[in-house]
C-alpha cells in the first residue's frame, strides 16, 4: 500500500491578513474586511513575501495593489474602473460616485519608504488633464488620491500647484491602512456612512494626508 504523502501545508500569514476563524480562539471573529483589502497595507509597504506572492499568480506586486485598490472602491459602492496600464499617460484607476456628483481619479504607489509627491507632480498633471476632460462635464468635483504606505511631509508646494493648474477640488495622500478602516466602517454602518457629503465624500474635502489615526478619529 502506497503511504499517502502529506500535504504542505500552507504559510503562516503575516502582516494584515488574518484568518477569519482561527481553531482554539475563544471568540468568534468581528472583522468586516475582507482579505482581498485587508492585505492593503503589506502590499503597499512592498513586503518581501508578497513580491514572490505577485510573482506566482503571475502579475507583479504594482499590479496586484492596483487591483486590490479597484476592488476596495468597489466595496465602498463607486463605480470603478482600472486605467493605466496600455492606456497612455493616465492614473490606474477611477471611482465615481454618480448620485453624489463627483469622480475620484487615484494613482497606487508601491513605497518602502514614505512616498515624496514632490518626484511625480509633472507626471499627476498629466494624469489629471487626460481625465478631467471627460469627467468635468458630468461631475461637480473631482479628487485625486494617491494610495501608498506612508507620505513624505514635502507635499504642500507640489498639491497647490496640481490644484492651480488642473481641474481636481482637492489632492489626497491616503494611507493604505486608513483605506481599509474605511472600508470596514462602511461595511459595518452602509446606512449611516453613505457615498456623500455626510459620509465618505468628506474624506476627500481636504488635501494632504489622510492617516489611519485621522480616520479613527473622524469616526469615533
């Protein structure tokens, strides 16, 4: 009789991702937040285990972060669509917010380290100019959010001038981490936060950074 040969068994999770259920707690689990956005954060912070984890399901980890950033404005309930890639000079992806009268133009970056605006402003002009066209003739607002680990504090020179010479209302440097608390708010409360101005709308009303602390504190 031939031995049955065990499985390998999978590894351990690390970072942000957690088991829905896990044999032997003592308590059932509360999380909201699905892996496909929980994982946000180590993505962003471009985790060693990730990159090899992009590699085998044969996409890059940039790639992959984009994804997850479409699937988790898709969560909130905007309608989305990813850009970039072989689309010319444009931002990966957009989210629009139809009955709330504004469009969401965000652009992912990859960063161990925190993320300067100030390297990629000509670059985001560009980005907004080939979009704006379109969205400004059915939009009132526009926003453009960069999603990345952490931010450099050098942004407020490069954000006026994008803001001066571009169609956005504001420009918006939101922490991975706060992205998926506000995806957990909304799937905990969907009635009481809502799309628009008295809900996640207000997220995007200031420009600078937008930090998980931020995002605690406004939902407290």
């Amino acid at each position: 009789v031939r031995a049955v040969q065990k499985a390998a068994e999978p590894p351990p999770l690390k970072a942000d991702v957690k088991l829905s259920a896990t044999a032997g707690e003592d308590r059932l689990p509360e999380g909201y937040v699905p892996p496909i956005v929980a994982v946000l954060p180590a993505m962003a912070r471009h985790e060693e285990w990730l990159v090899e984890s992009a590699e085998h399901s044969g996409t890059s980890l940039e790639r992959a972060f984009e994804k997850h950033i479409d699937a988790a404005f898709s969560i909130l309930g905007y309608e989305t669509k990813l850009l970039g890639h072989g689309q010319g000079r444009v931002p990966d992806g957009r989210a629009l917010a139809r009955d709330d009268n504004y469009a969401i133009l965000w652009d992912a970056k990859v960063r161990k380290d925190p993320y300067s605006l100030g390297t990629d402003d000509r670059t985001i002009r560009e980005y907004i100019t080939t979009q704006s066209r379109e969205l400004s003739r059915r939009y009132r607002n526009i926003y453009f959010v960069i999603v990345s680990s952490s931010f450099a504090d050098d942004f407020d020179d490069a954000i006026a001038s994008i803001k001066m010479e571009t169609e956005v209302r504001e420009v918006i440097l939101l922490e991975a981490e706060a992205l998926v608390l506000i995806v957990e708010a909304r799937l905990r409360a969907p009635l009481q936060l809502t799309l628009g101005p008295d809900g996640l709308q207000r997220f995007f009303t200031k420009s600078g950074g937008l930090t998980a602390a931020m995002v605690r504190e406004y939902l407290a």
